[in-house]
C-alpha cells in the first residue's frame, strides 16, 4: 500500500456504520475506496454528491462524476447529485457526522491551513471553513512533513488559518494524533515508525503517554 492509501486507510477507520461523512479534496478523497467491510455510511463531496462511491475502474468511469478534487468517482445506489446551495446546507447545518479534510499545516490548538501559500495564486478558501463550523467531528488527513522535510504539525500554524481549535484527530503516514485542550496526544504510531522519527519531524511538543516509552 502507498503512503498516500495508508493514510486515507487509517482514515477511514474512523468511519461507523450509518454515518454521513464529507471527504475532502486530497488524501481524504482516498478513504471512499477503504469504508471498512460490514460499515454502511453516505459519503459526501463538496461539489454535490450524496452518496458517494469509489474511485472507478476503467470499464465504469464516467467523466461527468468526480468528486471536489475533480478525481474521477462513483455514485452508489441512491446516491444524487445536487447544487451547491444544498450540498453547502448540508455542510453548515449540522448535518454531517464527520469530515476528513486534507491541510497545509495544522497546530497543536487544532487550528488548521489549508487554502492559502503566501506568494502563490489561490482560487479562495473552498468549503473548509464551513465544514468545521457544521460537522460534528473533524480530522485532517496528510503527510507528516512537505516534500523538502519540513514539519506540517507546528506550535502555531503561519499559513493564513481555514479555522481555529476545530480538529478532533491529525492522521499522518508516520501517526495518529488526538487534539485535546491545546495539546496533542500520540495515538498510534504508524507500522514500522520509531516514537523518536515523530518527535523529531514534528515542531510542537507531543503528549507521549506512557505505553509509548516502553
């Protein structure tokens, strides 16, 4: 499995049966091909699909079916589509049960960036903000660092903000990270990745409970 996939796996393990569930743009728009065996959730894109399905093989796409990354998708039975007045209803109105939302940088108060680089062109800040004002649980779903090493987990995020102290969970390729009052707390560590690798690629302090150090 890619990094990419395992993160969007581990994701998905989140997901419980009967839930509605916005995926965003990104890794996130992965977790439609890992909704674990035996769990039955709708699944949500920003760009109005209820219902959503996974990516297609190529005997099944349909390029007029993609989901908010423009990736090619599917609609399950009794999935539609819909405008973005409602699908953005849904979002704001405290219809969704979770998100998994894709991110620049996220901080150790839960706050998170995840549609601006300073210097460079934007198209504006998407559907992020209103999903962690509406969804009743939020994580982000990303790779640890950027592609030059650099920490995405920091003490204080210093791209522009998509929204403050919001995130439940942080889901990476290296762990898992609960936010909770001001400070994150290892979960999980990833197959095969050493406790010191986490700390030391990521530039805020990590509440380590005592399983870990053993």
């Amino acid at each position: 499995m890619e990094k990419k996939e395992h993160i969007a796996w581990r994701a998905a393990q989140f997901l419980k049966d009967g839930e509605f569930v916005n995926l965003g743009i990104g890794i996130p728009t992965l977790c439609a091909n890992f909704v674990p065996e035996g769990v039955s959730v709708i699944l949500h894109s920003e760009n109005g699909i209820v219902g959503m399905g996974p990516r297609p093989d190529k005997e099944h796409e349909d390029n007029h079916i993609v989901d908010a990354g423009s990736n090619l998708s599917s609609i399950l039975p009794g999935g539609f589509c819909c405008d973005l007045c409602t699908s953005f209803a849904l979002m704001r109105g405290g219809h969704l049960d979770r998100s998994i939302l894709g991110a620049l940088q996220v901080d150790r108060h839960g706050s998170f960036a995840s549609w601006k680089i300073p210097g460079k062109m934007t198209y504006g800040v998407g559907g992020a903000m209103d999903l962690a004002a509406g969804v009743r649980w939020l994580a982000v779903a990303m790779d640890h660092c950027t592609k030059d090493g650099s920490p995405k987990i920091l003490d204080e995020c210093t791209y522009p903000i998509t929204a403050k102290n919001c995130l439940d969970y942080i889901i990476t390729d290296l762990c898992v990270l609960r936010c909770e009052d001001d400070a994150l707390v290892l979960e999980e560590l990833a197959p095969g990745v050493a406790l010191e690798t986490v700390l030391s690629k990521t530039a805020a302090k990590i509440v380590v409970p005592d399983r870990f150090e053993d």
